[in-house]
C-alpha cells in the first residue's frame, strides 16, 4: 500500500498494467539499493529527488 493502488482512478486500456508495472520497477530499484522498508525509503527519496535521479543513474 506505499503506492495507494486502491485508490488510483486508472482502470482503462494499458494504463493499469503499465502503472503496475512502473510501481513493479520502483520498488525493485529500492530493493536494489539495499532498502527493506519501501515506505521509509519512499520518504528518504522525497525528500531530495537527486536522490531518485542518482538511484536511476546507477541502476
């Protein structure tokens, strides 16, 4: 629930298993980064999106 699946309006066409899929990804790359907590890591990111952009560079 780090993404609030539940509450995404994307029902339609492809948006939905591509949305799946974008949040598939972010959380392997956190995993990747050696995070376990996937909400704590979600706030250590927001807090400085250079952060996101280094983690995307690296991976």
């Amino acid at each position: 629930m780090s993404y609030q699946e539940d509450k995404s309006l994307v029902r339609t066409g492809n948006a939905p298993r591509v949305m799946a899929s974008l949040r598939g990804l972010a959380i392997s790359l956190l995993r990747l980064d050696a995070h376990t907590n996937i909400a704590a890591a979600n706030r250590h990111y927001a807090r400085d999106p250079q952060r996101g952009l280094h983690l995307l560079q690296t991976a």
